[in-house]
C-alpha cells in the first residue's frame, strides 16, 4: 500500500535488520503525519470523479428537423395551422454553451438558443379573418410562423458522477409572430416576452464506452398561458471531448391573450442530430 511504501522509504532499514530506536517525540511526529495522509486521501477520494474542479465548458449545435401541428387565432376565426395554412414541417438550428465552475454558492451558467422559423401555402377551403383582416374561400395564402427563442439557465448540479443531475431557473425570450398573406392583402400578429421557467437535466455515462443517454425539460404555467419544453437524448463523446448525439425535441406553446394573439396551442417536435465539445 502507499501509506507502508511511504514509511518504508521515510526510515532507513539495513538489510541485516539492526535495532531501530526512535524516540517517543519521533514516533508522535510520524503518527500525525500518516493521520492527516489519511484525511488528505479520504477527502481526494470524495470529489467525483467527473466533476469540473477547475472550470468546465460544453457546447454544442445541431440540426432540428420539426413537425408543426396546432391552431391560432387573432381575432374571430380559429386557424388550424396544417389544414387551414397548409404550414410545411421544416429544419432550423439550435445551439447552447454552458459554463460550470467550483464556486458552490454560485449556479452555472447555461446560455442556448432555438430557432422556430416554418412556412406554408395554401388555397383557403373558407373565408378566415386574422387580426382585423378577411381572407376569401379559394384565396391562395402564404403563412409564416417565427417562434424563435434565447435562454438564460441558472442550475446547480445536485449529482455529477456517473449520474448527473442539475437543477435550476430559466428565463426564456421569445419573439415571435405570425403572418398570414396573401396578393392583396397582408394581417400580422407578434408577441413577445420574458417567460420564467424551471430547469431540470439528468444524464447518465456508460461506463469505458463513452456513451451516455440523457433527458432535459423546462416549463411553466400560468395564467391560461403553458410553455413545455423536453428533449431525450443518446451521445457519444471522445476521450479528446468531441461528442455526437441524436436526440427527440418537443414543444409545446399555449397563449391566451397575449399581446396580439388572442389564442394558440402549437406543438413543435422531432428529431435532432447534434455536435458538441467539453473542454
């Protein structure tokens, strides 16, 4: 063991095994010395093994193929957005950067951003009126849906070892709108806003494989307005820290009279191919 390695070489021994006479204040100053040994590998051996003792960073981007489906309403007439808009299922990106350190009163620091941007056409089937604006049965009407968003994460890990789980606030920006158009005639309804939310992330690292699998979800409600928003996931990442994962994303947005749009409940999920680096 390193402890009777570390007295072995602290005392000479002659090989044909002399009477050793240590003093009493000799045998005192050894046996403090092995005791705070001890203490000091006790308290090494408690960190995780995983955790960022100095200052960890992660990023990461990927591609977001999303499936749209849903209804809004500006006004008197309540908008199916594939049957009425004829909205198009498109692929926008999404990255994050998050910044973890020791100090631990102290939340990390997540940053990341998702863009929402679908688009559609269609021949109306019958007449709608959005914002203050009529649209005619057989009209043909170009639809463009933005729900791009920008957060701020304050976590805590709670575990970080084979098993990791933060902990935390959000709050998210969202910017968005929706405009309906056609040749003569052009109706826009925009919202916006700061939504509080509460965080929560827990992966799992197989052990000397690399791989890990994982799960984060944010949310609130309040008010007849609900925001959700989860993802799982499967990664790989590299003994250098280069990583990729695949994951599934859904979203979901529910407004009740939030500045020009008087309702909507939009759902907006699919698959993401990702990559990501930790240094």
């Amino acid at each position: 063991m390193r402890l009777n390695g570390a007295l072995h070489q602290g005392v000479s021994t002659p090989s044909f095994y002399t009477k050793i006479i240590l003093s009493k204040g000799c045998l005192l100053m050894l046996r403090s010395c092995l005791s705070a040994g001890l203490i000091s590998a006790l308290c090494a051996a408690a960190v995780p093994a995983s955790a960022d003792t100095l200052l960890g960073i992660y990023a990461g981007v990927a591609s977001w193929q999303q499936n749209v489906s849903g209804n809004v309403a500006s006004g008197v007439t309540d908008l199916d957005v594939e049957d009425d808009l004829g909205m198009d299922d498109d692929s926008n990106n999404m990255f994050y950067v998050a910044i973890e350190h020791p100090v631990p009163m102290l939340p990390n620091i997540r940053v990341q951003h998702a863009e929402i941007k679908l688009g559609g056409d269609n021949a109306l089937t019958r007449t709608i009126e959005f914002n203050g604006n009529s649209f005619t049965v057989a009209e043909q009407v170009a639809t463009d849906i933005d729900l791009t968003q920008s957060d701020a994460v304050f976590y805590y890990e709670v575990l970080d070892n084979y098993l990791t789980l933060d902990l935390g606030l959000a709050a998210r920006y969202v910017d968005g709108f929706v405009e309906v158009s056609s040749s003569t005639t052009n109706a826009s309804a925009e919202f916006s806003g700061v939504i509080p939310m509460v965080y929560a992330q827990a992966r799992v690292d197989l052990p000397l494989t690399g791989f890990w699998v994982g799960a984060q979800a944010q949310g609130m409600s309040y008010d007849g307005n609900q925001l959700l928003d989860a993802n799982a996931q499967v990664g790989w990442e590299s003994a250098l820290g280069l990583g990729v994962e695949v994951g599934y994303r859904a979203f979901k947005l529910e407004l009740d009279e939030f500045d020009e749009v008087d309702s909507a409940e939009i759902d907006v999920d699919g698959v993401y191919v990702g990559l990501n680096y930790h240094f």
